[in-house]
C-alpha cells in the first residue's frame, strides 16, 4: 500500500501559479498573494502574450496548476495545434524540468506576471473527458489529481496515432435476458461461476466501442482475444492505449477504466465482486464507481457480472438473474464438514472425514491462509501458551524448530516459559506444518504455495494460501481447511470476501455436472454464506448483508475512510471538532471516519486542513 508524502508548500516556478480547480485539501494549502509572487520578475508593463495554458506539473506534493505561454515557434511548425487539454508536456518549474499535463487552454494569466514558454511537447495524454472524470476520482477518494492522471497517461511516449480503423460491430446472438441488461442505465448480470460472460462482452461490442474491465490483465487478454476472433477491433490497454485513442473496443484491468475511448457505447466491468478492481494506493478509487460515473456522463449504459455481486453494485441497479435451475447447474456440489463435535485441541486441523477426500484421484488444492508452521502453541504439559510477554503477542514456531515474536522478531528455543517442557501443542497450524500432516494422511506427496514463492506447481495435491486458488487453472476438488477464519473475521465485508473465495473456487472445479465439488470444514455450518454455496443462491448473503449494514450504519449505507501514518492522530482530532463525522479508534495507530455519505465524507475532508507529518487517508477501506 502506498504511503502519501505529507502536504506542503509549492515551490515557485517558472510559470504564473494559480490555485488548483476542483483541489482537495490532500492537495495542499493555497499559496498567498506574496508567495505567489516571489521569486518571479514582475514588470509593469510586460510584453504582450500568446497563447496561455494551464499546466499541472507531474511532481509529488505539488497539486498546483501552472501558466505558461506556447511558444510563437511551435504556431509556425504547427506543434501549437496539439497543444489541447491533456497534452504532456515539458516545462521549466524553479531551475528543473519536468513533465506534466495541459488541463485548461486559452487562459488569462494573472495580470503583472512574467509567464515563461512551455519546454517541450511531448505527445497525447488523457482527453479533456478524462481529465475531467479524474477531478471527479481525486475528489471523491481524497487523493491528488496528478496520480490519478499518471494512470489516464501511457506508459510511453506517444507522438502519432494509427490510423483509423473502422468499427465493425461484433456478430451476437445473446438472448434476451443479456439485451434486456443494455436497455436500462445500468444493471447487474449474475451468473453462475461456471457460466461464461462472454456473451455479456460481445452486446456490448456490437453497439459500438465498448470498455471492457476485467479483474486482472490475464483475464482482460483472454477478452480481448475472443473478440478479435469475433473480428473486433479491441485494444488492451495501457499496452495498445494509441490504438484506443485512435479508436477501438477498449478491454484491460481496473486501469482501463481511466483510457481513452472514441464514442463510447457500453460500459461493462467483470467479475464486479473482485476486490482487485479496487486501487490499493491512495487515492483508492473503485473501477466500479468510476465505470458507472463515466457511462453516466456518456450517456451509455453500464453493466455489472457477477456470480455473487456485491452489496454495493445490488444497490445501485436491478439484477438480472437466469432461473434458478441454470443457476443451480452452474454452482458445483459443496460438501460441508462440521467440526462442532471435534475436540478443538486434540482434534487438528484435519478431521476424519478429509481422509477419503485427499485420496480421491486428481487434482486436490487445500486452502488454509495461514504460512509458516505454527501460529499459535501450547504447552503439551501445563497447557500454558507460548507467549512473547514484552510484546503481549502469542509465539510462532519457524521451520528451523524456533519460537519467533511476530512483532519484534525475538526468538528462542522450543522451550516453555512456565513449566520448562520441551512438547507443544500445535493450536493454529500454518500451511507448512499442514503439508506434513496431508502427506501422511493422503499417502502422497503435496505441494506448498503461497504468494511469497512463484515455482511451478507440480504435484496433484496443494496445499497454500487463497494463492493457490490462481496458481492453479482447474483443480477435481478444493477443500477450505478452515473457512471460519474467513467467515469469522473481524472484518465488515467478511461474507463478501468468504464467498469471493468459494466464487473463485468454484471456477476451479467447474459446474455441478462435472463431478468436482468444494469442501469446507466448519463450526458453523448454518452461516449464510456456506448455506447460499449449498442452495446455488448468493441472494442469500445479499439479503443478510443489506439487513446487517443498515442497521451498523457500514457502505453503501455510510461512508468510511481508514488514517495511517504519524499524522493520523493530529488530523482524526481536527476532523472530530468539525462535528461533521464520527471517528473511532485509535485500534493499532489507525483511525476509522464515518460520514453519512460518500459526498459528505469527501467534503469534509477537502476542506479540513492536513497537518505536516505523514498521512494516508484510504477511502472505501475493503479490509476493515
């Protein structure tokens, strides 16, 4: 996660500095009249300008706009007539050149002040469209507008454009449930896990140039290649972003959202529950929110798939459905294991009933999102905890057979504090010590994975972190080894991430026909989650959740926004004396703000000043 620099003053450039349009208060404080003269020469009479624009430079802690006038050479070679909003540009700012971005054209500076040429045009950046959606995305996250316009720019340098291909709308023979999502503003399509959303994809495309987001960019390339068998001209961006600027259905991960895209026509966002189409640096803005704000402002509507949309999307438009026998087929068969009766000590974290699981032939992935050997321990003899008492946390065993702090990383022998026994009883088994147990039980060898290795997987039993649900491409059985953890977390969203999970688990054994089935043990075996998986029916958590939020006061019922860093005290009490938010905490140095609204929650924090020391403020926080 990104960390922001804290705000400070504009140094002065080389150009007139006006304040910033549409700036938050994450952006700095205004420049006074006498700052925003210094260091400039003023003259009573200066001479007579040209052409004047806007430019806000691409430098960290400056969200300031900048004048500058377009040189008289570039009128006679014709550069002057590419120089329009969202340009890149090069320009003089206090003794260095840097890049930024042309946001308003044909300005009047402000009077008595000496406005230098710009340096160097540089190529295409973002449309005055973009830029504008991207005031919209800094405001309502809380972040500057400059990072927000690093993701709309390309990655590259880009001078000329290709020429112009002709649309040619994709053949489509969807059905009339998928036509019917295109004729309202914006619906939500759920789908079954082992349905294929494609179908969704090509109407889309057949009314023109579509943007198409995907969860990732592997997802996004299978999309885009789909449609040019389909004989689409598709661009995946930021790799073809000049192709979409020239003109093309437009296909990519959560970035996308941000690209250029002639006469849009529809607007679709994949797998919507995903929490990768949320950005995980600040500003935290949701490709969801800002793929249904900018089909709004076109005029195009915006269409949601899901097998399990979230609570968020069921609000904000109709859902779609197929009938409850195609959505039935398309879930596979789960098989709940309930350990309600198990000793939770002598027990483990393998119950009897996995034996015949593990030795089923093919593929089996078991998912436990806990590495390393042991988490939690106990003395086999006094049953005390092995505890780190300077830093009030429980000791975890490493695989070289030491106790280790998590916080301070201070270790020592397998030693009991208490009793001085050399035996420990494992209470929260990590993915290593797992391994072990699966090769005795299963009577073959198993794999370790998790996101810290990328080795190939090899082996036809896994063991591993929800990692192991994407470094896999199909798999005969999944087993949660322990899915409470993740429908028990602390966590407001822990139903829609649990069921994401067996969503993405699901895809991995495929539909109820196919023979392979999901398996998860439980001590609450009636959750709504778990229950929804058994009937095919994510409507369920939908149900429960919406009840559950409304009456807590949590999204889309109220707005949230998370304050890190060593600023976060200082600024969470001067959002408390305004009266206009709720503040809790602070829980491990963090802060949590409520406001009734998203609107509310970005006006107060655009205008509540910043103190100096280090802040992150993270809008629509996913994990607290």
């Amino acid at each position: 996660m990104g960390t922001d620099r804290p705000g400070r003053r504009a140094e002065v450039g080389s150009g007139a500095l006006t304040p910033a349009e549409g700036s938050t208060a994450d952006q700095g404080r205004l420049l006074d009249p006498d700052t925003l003269a210094s260091g400039r020469p003023q003259h009573d009479d200066p001479p007579p300008l040209g052409r004047v624009v806007r430019v806000l430079p691409d430098v960290a802690a400056i969200d300031r706009v900048f004048d500058y006038e377009v040189p008289e050479a570039w009128e006679t070679d014709g550069r002057a007539d590419r120089v329009v909003i969202g340009s890149v540009v090069r320009i003089d700012l206090h003794g260095r050149r840097v890049g930024g971005w042309v946001v308003d054209v044909d300005v009047e500076p402000p009077p008595r002040v000496t406005v230098r040429p710009l340096a160097k045009l540089s190529g295409y950046g973002p449309s005055a469209e973009v830029i504008d959606l991207a005031r919209w995305v800094a405001h309502r996250w809380a972040g500057r507008l400059a990072r927000v316009l690093v993701t709309a720019t390309p990655p590259r340098v880009v001078t000329h454009l290709p020429a112009p291909r002709p649309v040619v709308p994709a053949a489509s023979s969807v059905g009339p449930g998928v036509v019917k999502a295109f004729e309202k503003d914006r619906a939500v399509v759920r789908l079954p896990p082992s349905a294929d959303p494609f179908p969704v994809v090509q109407e889309a495309a057949r009314r023109g140039n579509a943007l198409v987001l995907a969860p990732t960019v592997e997802s996004a390339r299978a999309v885009a290649a789909r449609l040019r068998r389909a004989g689409v001209v598709v661009a995946v961006v930021p790799r073809d972003w000049e192709s979409a600027l020239a003109g093309a259905t437009v296909v990519g991960a959560r970035s996308a959202v941000l690209a250029p895209v002639q006469d849009l026509a529809a607007v679709v966002v994949l797998d919507e529950h995903d929490e990768a189409h949320q950005e995980e640096r600040n500003p935290t803005w949701h490709a969801r929110d800002v793929a249904i704000e900018r089909a709004a402002r076109a005029g195009v509507p915006c269409v949601l798939v899901s097998p399990a949309p979230s609570v968020t999307a069921v609000e904000l438009a109709p859902v779609l459905r197929p009938s409850r026998t195609v959505e039935r087929r398309g879930w596979p068969v789960i098989e709940i294991i309930d350990r309600r009766s198990d000793d939770p000590v002598r027990g483990g974290i393998l119950s009897e009933g996995l034996t015949d699981v593990l030795r089923r032939d093919g593929r089996v992935v078991c998912v436990l999102n806990r590495k390393g050997r042991s988490r939690r321990l106990a003395c086999d003899r006094c049953g005390e905890l092995a505890w780190h008492e300077d830093c009030s946390v429980a000791l975890q065993q490493t695989d070289l057979g030491r106790l280790v702090c998590p916080g301070c990383g201070a270790d020592r022998p397998m030693v009991c504090d208490h009793c001085g026994a050399t035996r420990f009883k494992n209470l929260r088994a990590g993915v290593s010590r797992v391994r072990e147990e699966l090769e005795a039980l299963a009577r073959r060898p198993a794999q370790e994975v998790t996101g810290d290795d990328d080795a190939t997987v090899v082996e036809e039993l896994i063991v591993g972190t929800e990692a192991a649900l994407y470094r896999v491409t199909s798999a005969r059985t999944v087993v949660f080894l322990d899915i409470d953890q993740e429908l028990l977390a602390a966590r407001y969203r822990a139903a829609e991430q649990t069921m994401a999970l067996l969503v993405r688990a699901a895809r991995l054994v495929g539909d109820r026909d196919g023979g392979g089935r999901l398996v998860v043990q439980t001590r609450v075996p009636d959750h709504v989650v778990l229950q929804a998986v058994l009937h095919a029916d994510p409507g369920r958590v939908v149900d429960a959740e919406i009840e559950r939020r409304q009456v807590l006061g949590f999204p889309p019922y109220a707005a949230l926004a998370e304050l890190s860093g060593t600023g976060a005290a200082a600024f969470a009490e001067t959002l408390r004396a305004t009266g206009r938010v709720d503040v809790l905490g602070p829980v491990d140095d963090r802060f949590l703000v409520k406001a009734a609204t998203s609107d509310d929650l970005a006006a107060v924090l655009d205008t509540t000043p910043r103190p100096e020391a280090r802040l992150r403020v993270a809008v629509d926080p996913p994990r607290v």
